[in-house]
C-alpha cells in the first residue's frame, strides 16, 4: 500500500475527483428514493481507500462530503433533505454532510490496511467496499440524529418510532443497494489495481 503521493496517486486522486463531480451534478451517480438517494459517490471514497490508504479515503471523502453540502443549495443535484437541513442551520447541515463522509473514508482506508495484511488485497478490497457504504450510512443517518434529532423535521420524519427503528426503515433498501454496489465494484477495482501493480503485495500473496 503506497503511503506518499507519487504521481500516479496524484493523477488517480484527479480521477476519482473528476468521477464525484460527475456523480454530484449529473443524475448518473444518483438514483432519489423519496428524500434519500442510492448515491455511487461512495466508490471513489473506496477506490481511493483501497490504493491510497487512510489519507486517499480521508481526501476522496472530504470531496465527497463538500460536494454532498453543496447539493443542500441545490448545486448539482439537488437534496430535498438537505436544503431543508440548511435553512433550520447551515453550520450543523454542512457538519452533518461532511464530517461523516471524511471520517468514513479515513477509517475504511484503515480497515484495508488491516484486513489486507491479515487476509491479503483482494479480499480487504472487498470487505472495504463493504464497510465504505455501511460507515457512510452508520455515520450520516448517526449525525442526522445527534445533530437534528430535535427538530420538528426529524421528528415527523420519524413518525414515533425508536432511532432504531427509524434508522431502518427509512435508509433499509438505500443501505442495501449501496453496499451490494460499493462492495462488488470496489473489489473488482481493487483486485485490478493489484494486477496492475498498483498496491503493493502484502504478506498473506
């Protein structure tokens, strides 16, 4: 696993720059479900996680997170939830779009570094793509709560229900999809990656 930015760790980080934007302002990389979407956006965190390690994940992420927030003024596609998040407070809406996604992408970059020397890449490039889009999830719906849980918006969203039961039913199918996706793709990527010699060999090949 490289841990300094050679030039092609620059060029990837541009390339999956480039494929948020396009996830962020065109309707490829979003599939809206009422005020949630099945997003792709998390690939790239993984992507990134995989080749670069805890930084790329913490980097892609933070891209992700600030393109997320711009989405709340209807820049790119727009979020419903989000730009009702905005107007009841703008600081705790970008903390909550943002902070979420870059934890996520350091942590999973952390989780492949680990797993990878245990089990070797093409596994962890799996179970990273996995935990990429359950983190995301964990920690946005997690933020959602601690953060707006409060609000008339929130609590209407929740209908009565306990967070648990909320958290569930309101992201269940989105959650799901997400994690087939993220986890299928990135680990082909991160097994190509590997082929290419792009990520080092670890002990366990």
């Amino acid at each position: 696993m490289k841990t300094k930015f050679d030039t092609r760790a620059l060029v990837l980080l541009g390339l999956l720059t480039a494929i948020v934007m396009v996830f962020s302002f065109t309707p490829i990389g979003s599939i809206p479900i009422g005020p949630l979407v099945i997003t792709l956006n998390v690939i790239p965190i993984a992507v990134a996680a995989v080749a670069l390690g805890p930084i790329g994940g913490l980097i892609m992420g933070s891209v992700f997170g600030l393109f997320s927030f711009l989405q709340c003024y209807g820049i790119g596609i727009p979020s419903g939830m989000g730009a009702i998040l905005v107007e009841i407070d703008p600081f705790l809406a970008f903390v909550q779009r943002f902070v979420p996604r870059a934890l996520d992408g350091f942590l999973v970059g952390l989780i492949f570094k680990g797993v990878s020397s245990k089990a070797g890449v093409s596994i962890a490039s799996f179970i990273t793509g996995f935990f990429t889009a359950f983190l995301n999830t964990l920690f946005f719906m997690s933020a959602l709560i601690l953060l707006f849980g409060n609000t008339e918006y929130v609590q209407g969203l929740r209908g009565g229900k306990n967070v648990i039961a909320f958290v569930v039913g309101f992201v269940g199918i989105n959650a799901v999809c997400e994690m087939v996706v993220c986890t299928i793709i990135t680990g082909a990527i991160g097994v190509a990656l590997y082929k290419a010699g792009f990520i080092k060999k670890t002990s366990k090949e």
